[in-house]
C-alpha cells in the first residue's frame, strides 16, 4: 500500500521552501548585478595585500595642502 496522499503540513512547508529559494535566488542576483556594475564602472579595484598603498595614506605628500 503506497501513500499518495500528500498532508497539509507538506503543502505549507513546500510553500515556504518555494518563498526561501526566491529570496535567495533575488539575493545572489542583487549581489551580483551590484558586482557586474562595478566592474565595468572601472573603479580601481584594488586589494588589501598587507602592503604601504600611498593612495590610501592622508599623511603622503599628494594629500598635503600648498
């Protein structure tokens, strides 16, 4: 005797398993297309490497005032 009927409580968990991956599925997209934009934005993509950058020191003389 197989069971064909499906409970409640199945009908309502594959409801909200459906809504979750929705939202994750928008969530991966947002990440991504925000990721996509600043790529070809050209902005420097530049790492931190544990090394002296003078673009990000205040102190280097670039950023002093004359």
């Amino acid at each position: 005797m197989a069971i064909a009927r499906e409970h409640e409580l199945h009908k309502r968990r594959s409801g909200r398993n459906i809504g979750l991956a929705v939202v994750l599925v928008g969530f991966i997209a947002l990440v991504f297309g925000l990721t996509i934009a600043k790529v070809q934005s050209g902005a420097t993509l530049q790492a931190y490497d544990h090394s002296y950058r003078p673009a990000l020191d205040p102190d280097h003389p670039r950023f002093q005032q004359r």
